[in-house]
C-alpha cells in the first residue's frame, strides 16, 4: 500500500511525461495512457503546445488547415548546463532539454582552490559553450553541477566534505542566482555516474551499485530503478566502512583522511596507493602515475593494486551483502588498473556474500569511463526540470 | 522520470487501494481522488460492491430505497492466517482483511525439525484459531508465512538457510495448496519486523533499517517507504558482513554458522554470546540464559554484552554510512539487553559514519517486541492480496 501511489488524474506534467518518454503521440495515444477524457486531454496539449513544451511532429504535421495528428517532446526549446566537478579537473557540456549532450569540453581545476573560483570558471566554460552554440543565457533551462563530496540534496549544500576545503555548507544553487534565471541541481558525482551507467548501459537493471575507485572511494545507488541518497544524501558513503577493526587485531591501521582509522579508503583509495608506492620507493605523486606505474607491471605495484583490489573487494561484499544489486559497476580512475582490481574484487564478493546474493550478480568496469558522471548529471537534471510541479510553473509563465 | 511512474486509468484495484487508506468515501471523493468520470466511478463501485469488496457505510447507509452515499472497505469480507516462525517457537493470528490481529496465540516448536512436522504445527494452529473465530477454510483470503532465513520472494523457497536443516529450496507455498484456496506469501522475518515497527510506530519515516540480534544477525530496511528486497531477496545480510580481515591482522577470527570467518554473527550473535560466555565458565545453554545472566550484572557476562554492542555497533556503522536511514530499530531477543548493547552500538555508529548520516538519526529497541514479525507479516500479506491485479481476480471469480 505504502509501495503502491494512489492513482490521480493526470496533469500537464503527467502527460509531459509521456511525450518525454515515447518519441511521438497522438491525442488518442494520450487518451489511452493517462484514462483522461478528450477534452481534458485536449486541455492539456493545449497547455503544452502553447507553452512549447511539446510541438505537432511528423507527417501529421498541419498542413492546409488540417489538424495535426501527432506531437512529439520539444527537447530544443532550450538548453541545460552540466559540470562534472572532480579533484582536479572538470567536464562541462551544453545539452537539449532530454539531457543529450550535444557540445562538450573538458578542463583542469583544483577543487580545493574553494567555490569562487571554481565555479567562476565553471561559468566561463556555460558562457563559451552558449557562444559557441548560439545560445544565451536566457535559454538555460535548467543547472547540472555534480562535486566529489557529500551533498544535502534538497539545499545543494556540499556538507563536510573531505576534499573540497572551504565547500562546507556552500549554498552552489545560490551563486548562480542572478546569473541564470533557472533552477540549479547539485549532486554528489558518484550519484550522476550511477545513473549515467544505468540509463545508458543497464536501463532494464532495477538495482545498480556504482564504486567510484579514484583518489576517493565512494558508491551511488540506483534502487528500484531511481537514485536512492538516504534520508539526508548521505547514503553509499563505503570509503569510510571501516576494515580492520582495532578493538579486536590490535594491528595499527591507517589514518584516513576522514579522521578515523582503518577506512576502505586508507588502503584502497587513490591517495593510499600513492602513499604506499612511495613507502616502497616508487617515487609517484598523482593517482595517474600510479595506475601509470600499474601498467607497466613493477612487480610490487601491481602486487599493491591486487592488496587494494581485495580491500575494495570487501567493502563491494559488504554493500553486496546488505543491498544485493544486480549489477555493481565499476568506475573511477583506478578503473583504469581493471585486470589487477577486478580480481581481488571478485574473489572477495563471491568468497563473502550469500549465495542467493551473488549468484546472478556481474561486476562489470564503466562503460562511459570518465563522462559517466556528466552523462548522467545530464539525465538527472532533465528529469528534474521536468517533474511535474516545475512543468506547471513552466506553463504558468508563459 | 524512471521513478516517475507514467499516469494511467485507475481501475477497480486502484479504486479499493482509496477505500483501503481511508475510512469512508463517497462517489465525488473516489471522482476527485482518481480523476475518473461519474460513470467509470460508477463502474468501478459497482465491481467493488458485488464482489462485497466495499460495502454501504455510516449515516448514509440505504435507508428507503436511498441509494447509500458513503462507502467503506469491507474488512470482514473473510480473514488472513499468519505465521511467524521463529528458530525455537512461532506466533500464529487469525486477523481481519487489514492485517489486523484478531485472535492469536504461540507455542514453542523446533524449526531444525524440518518444512513438515513444522509447516503441520501451523496448519493445526489455523484450523484451531479459525474454529474459534467461527470461520471455516473458504473464508481464508490470505496466508503470511515469516521465517528465520532468506527468502526467494518471488517463488516462496527459502534459499540455503543457516539454521533451517532441510528447508532448502523448499516451496512452502505448495505445501498449503489443497489445504487452502487463497495467496501464500513467504518473507524473511526481519523484513516483516521491519515492516510492522515501520507502520505501527514510525509511520512517516521513509528510510528505516531494522536490525534483528536474536540467536542470528540480521536486517530488514524500508526504502522510500516499502520494503527493499534486493533483485534476489538477499538484501539485509548483516550477520555476515566480515569484521576481522584475517589478510590484514594475522588475529584467529572466529568461524561462523556460514562457513566463513569473521563475520559480525560470529562475535555478536546470540549464539556466540553464548559460546563466549561458555568459555568464560558461565554455564549457559540458550541465548535467553545469556540475556538472563547479563540482566543479574554478573561482570564477566556484562563485559561480553558490552562488547557484542560494539561490534554490532561496527556493522551498523557499516549500514549506517551505505543506506542513511533516519531510525534504528533494534529487535530481537538481544533487545532484551537494550542497556549494554545500546551503549555500544550508539558509540560506534556516532564514531564511524558521516556526520551527515547520523545528525539527524534516531536508534531505537523495537516497540511491539516479538510481536514486531507478526504484526507486519500481516500487513504484507493484506497489502499483497489487495494488490490490483489480484482484485480483478477476487472481481472475476464472483
């Protein structure tokens, strides 16, 4: 009862929905889907058309007078503006209104410079992309902005995060403000690659795992087919699942950056791999150099990607064990070292979960390697503006 | 737009799901509750009311060839049988078709028994509490079975269960088949404890974990509000996450009931509490001895209970940190230890996850105690048989 909505007549963005979804329809199309009378359905195109949110389409297209017979989504009315914000570089792209990227380009930045001049660049990079696509920022529909650290998904308050110095509680949506005259989504990235994996890749899995394995460790969620955040946007937070448990081993486990000690994070993210390749004498300073290192096959790299493949092969149990998703992708830079991680990581999930929990489950790398957060960024942004109450504001304006 | 369900007609089943949530209605409410025409409402009110799914209700009920003009879900149309099946005894009701208890009792049995000896206890149980209702097999609309073991919820096989000797792959369902000609529904208990502390006592909450501590270790969530199963059913495997990483401390960790090692049950489970509490020169033989001794504040038992707490505490930390629930329910027969095991619990969740998960959170000990799994069974189990697609069927039969 709970799981199962009361059904309601359906509005304007309910039937926005369906054009969304379906490449074209006809009134009776819409008839038959929503239940809603001919004239209600009349009403509501009515609405839609003039609102231009959706346009006649294809060889029922008026012509002399006649009526048009089919209509179809007008994904061009306008555009959406994503950025994909990493540690040390960004992807920004120009979409239409269904979330396609449709110009796109890529820069360095560090996000520990703070969020004036990050986000000023973020907005150099809208503005070029705008020019270059003839565009204007009054045909911004809508803000994608997706960052490395945990964000309260209903303020777009980046909380607490570890790697993002001077972010903490930064109102994002609100620096936009006065720049755009649009709504502005922020999300945590794992989050955007979760479901820039599922739409694109596995649209028919109703249970996705994302591990992000780059400098950070962390995970989206995709359950029952949406983003699932937790009660605050916390949720998929597996970097800080703690390892080894010092009450019991008496071992010294490592610091993580968190504060705590005997994080996933500390031995298997990024930053450790770096950190215990120069503790063996391999002089490497970034987390590319060290997948860089990986591959050429230096016998104790690669021997501490496969220590940093079972560490994250333990956690990927653990949510594979309490969540049993069918599908756990695989992305981030270490992504990069697959032949190394994915070993470690399979043997521990299928040595440490349930049966019934692994037995139809596949571990698979990115398929959209570093564009899977802007991908997605994109997709969540488009579902986003076009929810149905924004669909009525929408309306309203016009 | 994935979690936006695409509006469609509201027939019969979604017609009842209104009568279901609320007391009373009448045609202009179901009208502008659904969006439908008079004459569907009609319809679809007519289908409900020859079915005696909805019966005339309150003040205008037909009184001199007045047509009633308000309308209720008929609750007492017939009733739904529920077990819940524990390791060492089981609760058995008869209740309404809301999933309210009317009659109940328990009696102590031994699920290492095997399906039938067990699966006939029950079936002895209903006849007796459907005699004393007055009600015959015809009228049972529904059984709800729960039980200590994972659960394939689609087929009702309880799948390789740690403590259910020669339970696997057994279909249970088919053992009512021409017993009973109704809906049998299996679950794995703590999802129905989850489900019954979730309605009965935190009912606006949409993110909930319930932990079960008995003899095993186990969890139950509530995700957006329903229960969450997993693609397999194997969600909420706590028990066996692994707390000792033998690769990285060298420590002997304990062997579970699984045939791994390390795993939270085997340090926290009431079984290893009585194991521990064994080696410690406490003679105890079930866990209801261990709670009882640790309740008297012997030292040593204490110090054990204390300990249990915190390793329990590290696997919820674990869930904590992955799924950002708002509430904590803690149940089973180790809540009977609420103040060593809390203790220790609250300290590691608080260390360990994301301030952000855990400013907002609430743990808690279960409200309706061992009734919690009985109470929700029957909650599925009427959410399950007034599912749509099963009331047309109840329509068609008439």
């Amino acid at each position: 009862m709970t799981a199962s909505p009361l059904a309601v007549a359906a509005g304007p963005g309910d039937v926005l929905q369906l054009f969304r979804t379906q490449p074209t329809l006809t009134r009776a199309d819409v008839m038959a889907q929503t239940g809603l009378s001919r004239s209600t359905v009349n009403q509501r195109l009515d609405a839609l058309l003039s609102a231009a949110l959706v346009v006649p389409s294809g060889e029922g297209a008026p012509t002399g007078g006649r009526p048009a017979s089919r209509f179809a989504f007008n994904s061009d009315r306008g555009v959406l503006l994503v950025a994909d914000i990493g540690a040390t570089g960004m992807r920004i792209a120009l979409c239409n209104l269904r979330g396609e990227v449709r110009h796109e380009r890529d820069q360095d930045i560090d996000v520990a410079d703070g969020p004036s001049p990050v986000l000023t660049a973020v907005d150099v990079a809208f503005r070029a992309l705008l020019a270059s696509a003839g565009c204007d920022p009054a045909d911004v529909h809508g803000i994608g902005i997706d960052v490395p650290g945990p964000v309260d998904f209903d303020s777009g308050q980046v909380v607490s995060p570890p790697i993002m110095s001077g972010w903490d509680r930064y109102d994002i949506p609100a620096w936009f403000t006065g720049r755009y005259d649009c709504p502005v989504l922020v999300d945590k990235d794992v989050n955007a690659m979760a479901v820039g994996e599922h739409r694109s890749v596995h649209p028919h899995v109703r249970q996705l795992l994302m591990i992000k394995a780059g400098t950070g460790i962390g995970a989206g969620m995709i359950i029952d087919g949406g983003v699932y955040r937790g009660a605050d946007g916390a949720a998929g937070d597996i970097g800080h699942i703690q390892l080894s448990v010092s009450d019991l081993s008496g071992t010294d486990a490592p610091v993580c950056r968190c504060g705590n000690a005997g994080c996933v994070e500390a031995y298997a993210g990024g930053w450790a791999l770096v950190r215990d390749l120069n503790s063996a004498g391999r002089s490497v300073r970034t987390v590319s150099d060290a997948v860089a290192l990986i591959r050429t096959g230096d016998v104790t790299a690669v021997r501490l990607a496969r220590r940093a493949g079972r560490i994250l092969g333990h956690a990927i149990a653990d949510s594979v064990s309490l969540l049993n998703p069918s599908v756990v992708v695989v992305g981030g830079q270490l992504a990069g070292i697959e032949e190394q991680l994915f070993a470690g990581i399979r043997e521990m999930v299928y040595r440490r979960s349930l049966p019934l929990a692994t037995r139809k489950l596949t571990i698979v790398a990115t398929t959209l390697g570093p564009r899977s957060g802007l991908v997605g960024m994109a997709l969540l942004l488009a579902d986003s503006i076009f929810a149905a109450p924004r669909v009525e504001t929408l309306i309203a304006r016009q």
